[in-house]
C-alpha cells in the first residue's frame, strides 16, 4: 500500500504531524501548517483510503489500521518523537497512537476527536457484524456521487458546513476530489471508509490508552459541535495531563469555522505564542 503525504519542510525542526479525520484530506490543514512551519517540520499524512494514499482491499478502515499508518509515517521519516494536532478521526488516531507508544510522542492536540465516550454503550457482537455487513451490502451496490464541476462539489461541502467560505470549500474540494472519464468530479475518500469495522476499540479500551498518554495533551472542542463536549464528561481526569478548551461558535470542523481562535489555542499550548491566520 503507497500512502501519501505533504511535507512542509522545516528538516532539522520537532516534527508535528496533522492528522485529518473520517473523508477528508492532509490540504485540510494548510492554515495551521503554514502558521506552524517556521518552528516544525511539518508533515501532514493522506491515511489510508483517503485523498491520494491508496484504498484498501475488502473496504476495512479500523482505527488501529490508520494507527498503523500513522506508525510507518513516523518510521519513514526516522523521527524519535513528535508532535501530533489530530482532527475528529484524526484525533482518536493520534490518542490511540500516543497511548500505545507514549515515549514517542512530545505534544497531543486532539480537535474535537473524542469520538467514543468512556460510557459509551457497546452493542452485543453479532449485531455490529450483521450491520457491518449490511454496510458494506449497500456500499457494494452505491454509484459514487459525480459533480459537473469543482464549484459544484465545493457547494455540496457548504452544504454540510455552512461556515465554509466558498473559497475555502473550493480548496478543500479541489484538493478532495478528482476528475473522471468524463469530466466530473468524485471524492477521492474510498466509500466504504463509512462502514464501522466490528473489531474495533471499545470505552475500557480507549480509557486505558488514555492513562499511558504521557505527554501534555490539548483536548479542544467545538463548542457547537454534534459530539458531546469532552468537558461534560470530565475527561480530563482519565488523562495523566490533560487540558480541555472550547472554541465557541465553532462547529465540528473547527479549524475551519474559528481558524484564528483554534490557531492561538495551539500556538499558546506549544508555546509559540500568538500569529496570524492565514
């Protein structure tokens, strides 16, 4: 499998590594990487089955097989430790990967990745394979959806985020989407990254992961995001050093809606102090 990722330069700087989350891609993150480069490497990875890193074979995408992605790209680069920013997804990636291999990891920031709460119900195992299965029936017989043009497939991201100024949506569809046969447009996302692969990590699971994080972690959150905000639970406390802020007015995709706002509360957590967007 060849994955793909953006190298912002910087050789010689700490390494900090964006991971994106669920159908998005590494130019997601060109704002803060550009804001983050004079003082890291930075390294944005495509994971598996996202944006040009190639599909898997048999449509499975658990979290640990992006963490073992994650681990190869840290690997490539020969880098002894670094730091990670992960988004949604992204961001339950990055904290299975800093629990697993703590002594590799200097700095957690997770954007409103806390997907799985430590009282998170847990479905008997025949039923998450039956709907897995049935996932993976449906996708088996879905036409991906084309778009005429790029203008076409970025209003169908404002559609999902209305936040999304048109230029930006243009970028990130730019940059998400390639041209078929005939001249329109589809993700480059593999659909059955949608389904949810039965073996998975569970609350208990996560949770003991937590404990092993070892490095200072930044949850922060969407403070009207569709997740339930990691600070209601008090997850800070499963941590052995975690800090929990909120980005108000911002939605899931926070760095997109509140871009400066997210920008200072990272900078301020690795110690950079202040810069502009953009």
């Amino acid at each position: 499998m060849r994955l793909h990722y953006a190298d912002w330069g910087n050789a010689g700087a700490p390494v900090a590594i964006l991971v994106h989350g669920g159908r998005d891609h590494c130019r997601s993150w060109d704002v803060i990487a550009r804001s983050l480069q004079p003082h890291f490497h930075v390294i944005a990875p495509d994971l598996r089955g996202h944006g040009d890193s190639d599909w898997t074979r048999g449509g499975s995408y658990a979290l640990t097989e992006y963490v073992y992605d994650l681990i190869q790209l840290v690997r490539h680069i020969a880098a002894p430790q670094v730091t990670l920013i992960g988004h949604s997804m992204g961001g339950m990636v990055s904290l299975i990967f800093s629990g697993s291999f703590p002594e590799q990891v200097a700095k957690l920031v997770v954007l409103d990745g806390v997907t799985m709460l430590p009282d998170a119900p847990r479905a008997p195992t025949h039923e998450r394979i039956s709907k897995w299965v049935g996932q993976l029936d449906k996708l088996h017989v879905r036409t991906p959806r084309r778009y005429s043009t790029l203008e076409a497939a970025a209003a169908q991201m404002v559609l999902h985020n209305k936040r999304l100024s048109r230029d930006l949506a243009l970028h990130l569809a730019t940059h998400g989407s390639r041209q078929n046969e005939d001249g329109s447009y589809s993700w480059k996302f593999d659909p059955y990254q949608r389904a949810s692969a039965p073996h998975r990590l569970w609350p208990d699971d996560h949770v003991a992961l937590w404990s092993r994080i070892a490095c200072p972690t930044l949850l922060l959150n969407a403070g009207e995001s569709f997740l339930a905000g990691p600070k209601a639970a008090g997850l800070e406390r499963y941590f052995q050093q975690a800090h929990i802020e909120t980005i108000a007015g911002a939605g899931h995709w926070l760095q997109h809606d509140k871009p400066q706002e997210v920008l200072d509360e990272i900078r301020r957590f690795l110690g950079l102090g202040k810069d502009a967007a953009g």
